[in-house]
C-alpha cells in the first residue's frame, strides 16, 4: 500500500512539474518565441508584480509626456489600455537599441513588457516592433473607398474597419486625406492598421482678383494656377509659399503661411502695387544665327530690355532647328533667360524641348537682384506642377488617383497651353 501511495505521490509531482517545465521553454530571456494570447499581456488581468509578456501588437492610442502616461490599443482586441512609464522603463527602436521618448507618437505599433504595481501598470520596457512595416514620406498614393484599397509604390494595401487615421494627435477619417497630404502609412502584413497624416492641408482663398483673371499665378516653386474673376479657393499643403501674380504691367508678390486645416485670405489688389511694372529681361542664346521674337518682334540678344510684368509670347529660330515657342510670364524686375543649342530640336527630329529637359533640376526662386533661369530648369518646374498641383476652385483642376487633371476642367485646358512655359519668373519687391 505504501508504494502504491508513493507512485502515485511521484505521479503528481511530475504532472505538476510538466507545465512548468513547458511555460520555462517558452521563453527566452524573458521574451516568448511565438504570439502569445492577449489577455496574457493586457496588464490589467495580472495581479500585482506580475509581469506581461511579448507577443501581441499594440498601436499607440495616445501619449502624455508630461504625465509620462501612454494609452495602447491591443491590435487584436481593440481594447485600450493606460500605462505610466518612470526612470527604469526601458524604450527600444525596432533594432533592440536605445530609443527617445519621442520617438514613441500616436499611430505607431509596439510591444511591450510591463507589471502590474499598487501605483499603476508600470511599463518596464517599451519596443517599437519589427513586426510591423512602416512606409515613410508617402505622397504618390491612390485611396480607392470602394474597394478599400491603398495604393502606392506599385503595391496594394487593405484598408479595414481597424483601420485609424490620425491628423496629427487628432483622430481624422480616411476620406478627409487629399494628394496634398503627406502619410506615414503602418500596418502588418498587407492590412494598414495606421495612417499617420505627418504633412496636412489647407486652402489659399483669393478675393479682387479681376485685374489678374486668366493669368497665371504662382505659390511656391511647384503649384501654378490660373486666376478666376471671381474669388477663387486653393487647396495646398500646410507650409510658407511666396504667392506671385503678374498680368499687364502690375503685380506682385507676397509671403503666406498655411497652416493645417486653416483657410488664408489673400486679397490681389495688395500684390498689385503701382505700375506699369517691367523687368529688365535679357536674353543669352548660344545657338548659331538664333533669332529671339519677343510678342512677334524681334529683340537683340545680350542686351537687356524693358518687358512689362505679365504673359509675353517668345520664339526663337534658329537654322537647322525647329522653331522654339513658349509663354514667358514677367514678373521680376530683373532676369536673365538662357538658351544653348541642347535646348533646341533638330529640324525633323520628333524629340520635343520639353521632352529633353523633363529630367532636369526644378526653377528656384531669385533674388532682389534679378533671376537666371534656364529653359531646362522652368520646363521640368512645370511639368512638376501639372503632376501635383491640386485646387478646389472653380477653374481650377482636379487630380485623379493618378495624378491627371481632370480633361475638361478649364485650368487644364489653360496649363497644357503652357506646358511648355519658359519661366515663371518670382518677383522680388
């Protein structure tokens, strides 16, 4: 009877022992090999001391640094959980190494270790996964609501009702995101869990805008729209732009700085300004025997002259070559346009000037002295600004997801008039 007792005492020990020697290999220096359950992790199921476990996702609902306070969203659950961090907690980046506090902001995925205490759940140390991809800087995409599909770079994301999109520290909805928002776009697998709006939007309105109606202005380097007769609306990355009109012998330029969901009022009649304005405008052409016709005249070339602020027609021609026209917009009061022969198209050739220049480096703005632009330079500026510029205006066009203008719209019809522009030149009052 006594061995009975004892084999079966020995028994015991050893089914107790079994899941105890299991839960130990589990781990590996206190981190699981595999995706543990989240009610494991959820640190608000423990009891005091212990200590929560690797393995589910948790996305950054919130943080208060002063407070040194952090609400995670369970990925899996969508529960939300409060933990404070101090002096001990530990914050890693997704290579194991040192992190800052700041890196840690609403939107990102983590995993954590943390204990439950008498003053809170404590986090002893906070990861920022490498479980999760994360696309930075994201600004060619196609959000496609029917579907609820994101696009970018050539791949497909899944957009699902988990989905959180964050403006900011403030929850937005997808459909508010427009091609002038800037993303950081987070997810697992091919699901986004979030998007992180780290460049947002705003508008430009435009009022007394008649003396400049059906001319082309200029905000920044890249967006170029035509002016209405009526007030007209600009949507435009949140940022500071140099705005520049010019039409008729008048214009001028202003500074505005946009800020994320906020509408600037710009009233024309201040960049106005008295006139009729004119730029000292020189021409420099390298091409043998080149003729510059300046509104169908003929001008000297290396000699600078007066050309009223606004939209001239030029035309160079050259033996050889096929004649090079453009719409030059003046609006500096000083400029220096340079042309060499490389700019030009060989008579019978089917490369177009704009074509052979597309790869070249965007127009900059110039200086109280003057500008020098290239033919090279303001060609790719404008086809820069046809593939981005986006306006919610009534003449101004509408980007699809792919980044066309919509056909009908009148300031495409105006642009493609101008794709091939000289230059826009800044003013520089």
């Amino acid at each position: 009877m006594k061995k009975k007792l004892l084999i079966l005492s020995l028994i015991s020990i050893v089914s107790l022992l079994i899941p105890l020697s299991l839960s130990a290999c589990s781990f590996e220096e206190g981190r699981p090999s595999g995706r543990v359950s989240s009610s494991s992790v959820n640190s608000s199921s423990l009891s005091s001391g212990a200590e929560s476990t690797y393995g589910s996702l948790y996305m950054i609902q919130d943080i208060d640094t002063p407070a040194e306070i952090i609400t995670l969203k369970d990925i899996s659950t969508g529960r939300l959980t409060r933990y404070i961090w101090n002096v001990l907690t530990k914050f890693r980046n997704r290579y194991g190494g040192n992190a800052l506090v700041t890196d840690f902001f609403p939107g990102r995925v983590v995993e954590l270790s943390a204990e439950n205490t008498e003053n809170g759940r404590i986090l002893k140390e906070l990861t920022l996964t490498d479980r999760a991809f994360e696309l930075d800087d994201v600004t060619n995409y196609k959000i496609d609501l029917s579907r609820n599909v994101f696009s970018t770079m050539g791949s497909n994301y899944r957009i699902t009702s988990n989905t959180v999109v964050l403006n900011g520290n403030v929850s937005g909805d997808i459909s508010t995101i427009t091609e002038n928002d800037t993303l950081k776009v987070i997810g697992e697998g091919h699901d986004i869990i979030s998007i992180v709006i780290t460049t947002g939007h705003g508008n430009l309105m435009f009022t007394n805008t008649a003396d400049f109606a059906d001319s082309l202005m200029q905000i920044g380097s890249r967006i170029f729209v035509m002016v209405s007769p009526g007030d007209m609306t600009v949507e435009v990355p949140e940022g500071k732009y140099a705005v520049t009109v010019a039409n008729k012998g008048y214009g001028g330029t202003k500074e505005v700085e946009v800020a994320r969901g906020d509408t600037v009022v710009v009233d024309l009649l201040e960049l106005k300004g008295e006139g009729p304005k004119t730029c000292d405008l020189t021409f420099r052409v390298d091409a043998p025997g080149a003729a510059v016709y300046l509104d169908n005249v003929l001008v000297a070339v290396n000699e600078p002259m007066k050309v009223a602020y606004g939209a001239h027609s030029l035309k160079i021609k050259a033996d050889g070559y096929d004649t090079w026209s453009r719409t030059l917009y003046v609006n500096s009061k000083s400029a220096e346009i340079t042309l060499d022969s490389s700019d030009l198209t060989k008579s019978g050739s089917s490369q177009s000037a704009s074509s052979s220049s597309s790869n070249s480096s965007s127009a900059s703005s110039s200086s109280s002295a003057g500008s020098s632009l290239t033919s090279s330079a303001i060609s790719s500026a404008i086809s820069s600004a046809l593939s981005s510029t986006s306006a919610s205006t009534s003449v101004s066009g509408d980007l699809d997801g792919d980044g066309d203008y919509d056909a009908d719209d009148a300031e495409l019809q105006y642009l493609q008039s101008i794709s091939d522009m000289l230059s826009t030149l800044s003013s520089s009052d």
